[in-house]
C-alpha cells in the first residue's frame, strides 16, 4: 500500500541552525501539507501546497519557513534559522483532491538546542 | 470561531468494552476527520466523513451536521486500540484541505 515518507526520523539541531526536513508524498497525490506538533500540544497547521505553489499558510509559517517541491517527488520544509520553540514533531500530509482524505507521514522530531 | 472540541480528554475501558469519543466544532464543515496517533507519533487516517455514518471493522463514525457533533466508536476494544484518537474538521470556505485539529482523546484499554 503506498505510503507518505518522511526524512529524518529524528533530527538535533543548534539554535540558529537551517534545517530541511524531507517528505515523499504518495505519488499521484496533488496537495502536500505540512503540520506540527510540540510535545503535549494538538496538531497544527502549517502550510498547503499545490500546482508548485503554496495556497494557505497559517501564522505559524512565517519567514523563517519555506517550503518546495524541487524534483516533483520530494516535498520539503525548510527552516531558515531554528529556534528553540521550533521543537515539534512535524507530519506531512498528501491527498489526491484537496477535500479527499489526508495519508500522513510518520513525522520528524525535531529537536533545536 | 474555529474551535474543535473533544471529550473525554482521557478514557480508561476494559478490554471488552464500548468506547464512544465525541467532537463538536463551531461552524459550518465540509469534511469531518478522524485520526489515530500512534505511541510512536505517527498519524493514521480512520474515517473521513461529511454526513451519516461510516464503519470499518470494529469502529464506527457517525456525524450530526445539524448539531455539529460527530461520534466515534469503537465496539469489543482490545489493549492495541490504546492510542490516542484525534478528530480535525475542514472547514466550509476555508482553503481546500486546511485541518483544525482537537487536542485528542488519550484511550488506554486494559486486559
């Protein structure tokens, strides 16, 4: 059964550091999502993304986010200069229509010292 | 405005018993989800639904768009289904596929 992957499992980064955070959405899924979630918190969301363009971004996802489609199989997350409260599990999410159901990925935990 | 709300927040049952979590949200949806997140972390898609009621196995979903309030059952539990169950709503007119998440509903089934 296809699956969305992510990559790393786990990634430690410092303060202030960049970060990419990999996703391989199932692959003939069009609108890729990106969520988070901190330790003891609900899931929120962070961006939607189709045609190779973003069609929302919550508050979250300011400029510190970027998020890209490079070869048409990948879809990454890239934080520009981590911070402490950057510290989440991250999920990506695909689906085939934008109101179908959503298959996520087995998260990023991501932890900035 | 656009609050999801889920209840009990924990929920202890014997293996054997009847489990029933509840959603309710604010205004107006065009798809009601359903998540189970694993020890692990990981999230699995159970049911998507926008009207009626929906069962796969042993667990059922049902909605009421009127009360805007949704169910999830699941009948004969077993310790596997220890997990926590997550419930996130689409809302109508909001960008396509933007999910507003509850905080989720901590079930712990004992033997």
């Amino acid at each position: 059964e296809p699956e969305v992957t992510q990559t790393p499992s786990h990634q430690v980064t410092q303060m202030g550091q960049e970060v990419i955070l990999r996703c391989v959405p199932i692959s003939n899924h069009l609108y890729f999502y990106w969520y988070r979630q901190i330790l003891g918190q609900k899931v929120e969301f962070l961006v939607s993304f189709y045609n190779n363009e973003i069609s929302e971004k919550s508050e979250i996802f300011d400029d510190q986010f970027s998020v890209e489609r490079p070869d048409g199989s990948n879809f990454t997350l890239k934080i520009r200069s981590t911070k402490l409260e950057d510290s989440a599990m991250y999920f990506c999410a695909s689906s085939l229509g934008g109101w179908n159901e959503q298959f996520f990925g087995p998260g990023t935990r991501l932890t900035v010292l | 405005k656009n609050e999801v709300e889920q209840s009990p927040q924990n929920l202890t049952a014997q293996e054997g018993e009847f489990i029933t979590i509840n959603c309710s949200y604010s205004v107006g949806i065009s798809a009601l989800h359903w998540l189970q997140q694993h020890p692990g972390g990981g999230i699995v898609s159970l049911f998507m639904l926008s009207s009626g009621k929906k069962k796969h196995g042993r667990l059922i979903a049902t909605i009421n768009i009127q009360e805007k309030h949704s169910s999830l059952h699941i009948t004969a539990s077993h310790p596997r289904d220890s997990a926590v169950y997550i419930c996130a709503v689409a809302y109508r007119g909001s960008t396509l596929g933007r999910l507003y998440f509850g905080r989720g509903t901590q079930l712990t089934v004992w033997p």
